[in-house]
C-alpha cells in the first residue's frame, strides 16, 4: 500500500510518535511524505520515506496528484485545526481528492489508529481490487 504521512506544524511531534508507535506496520508499505514532515520520520524511525516539497511550497499538491492518479491507497494527515493554514485552498484541494477518489484518510489521531489497524489486520485489501479494476479499465 501507498502511504501519505502529513502534518501540520502542530502535530508534527503526534506524528512522528505514531510513526515510532506503528513503524511495524508502516515499515512494510511504500510511504510518502511532505518535506519536513517525512525528514522528521525519518530520523526518529530509520523508515524509508518518499519526500515531496513542504506542504505550503506544493507538497500538498504532489499528494494530491498521486490521490488523481490512483497511486495512493491512504493518508494520514494530522491537520491543526486551531491554527490558520496559509496554504489552506491547497488542503481542501487534498481532502476533496481524496473524498471524490475514495482514499481513506485520518485527518485526527483517533482516525489513524482506526486506519493503521485496519490496515495491520488486512481491511485494506480492496484497494488492490480497486487499483487493479481501474488500470484494467484504463487500457481499454
């Protein structure tokens, strides 16, 4: 599976302690991640991560492009929801790629722990189907 790890400022720190929390799970899956963010989960876990641009310099936008083209399966993004987001249009950009293309995503801690066991339990499987059915529909 293809993952999106995310955060705002924030929730940097909750993220990275998830990742330190479910490296087990997450070390077995092609994760990606904004700049920052993927070079803090790096350090505090060895994981091997994919790093776009800082979310505000388009970081949300190359996620978003990975959603369109059906090259991601979930994402977890830790959004603040206190703090106002200079690149705000280019999160709901993200959210309503993800909604419109059926991505889950976790934008809260108690969400990504549903997810994140989800997936350790196999509840992701579908998205095999779903990637698979689509590429075949894609050549026709």
């Amino acid at each position: 599976m293809n993952i999106a790890l995310i955060a705002h400022d924030n929730k940097k720190k909750l993220l990275v302690n998830f990742a330190i929390a479910y490296k087990h799970i997450l070390e077995r899956h092609s994760l990606f991640a904004t700049g920052t963010t993927g070079k803090l989960i790096m350090e505090a876990t060895g994981l091997k991560i994919e790093r776009m641009m800082s979310g505000p310099l388009g970081g949300d936008q190359q996620i978003g492009a990975k959603i369109a083209s059906n090259e991601m399966d979930l994402i977890i993004f830790l959004r603040d929801p206190l703090t106002a987001q200079p690149h705000e249009p280019d999160v709901q950009a993200l959210l309503r790629l993800s909604d419109v293309h059926a991505i889950p995503i976790a934008t809260n801690i108690a969400t990504a722990e549903l997810l994140i066991k989800a997936l350790e339990r196999g509840d992701m499987h579908w998205r095999e189907i779903i990637k698979q059915s689509k590429a075949h529909n894609n050549k026709d």
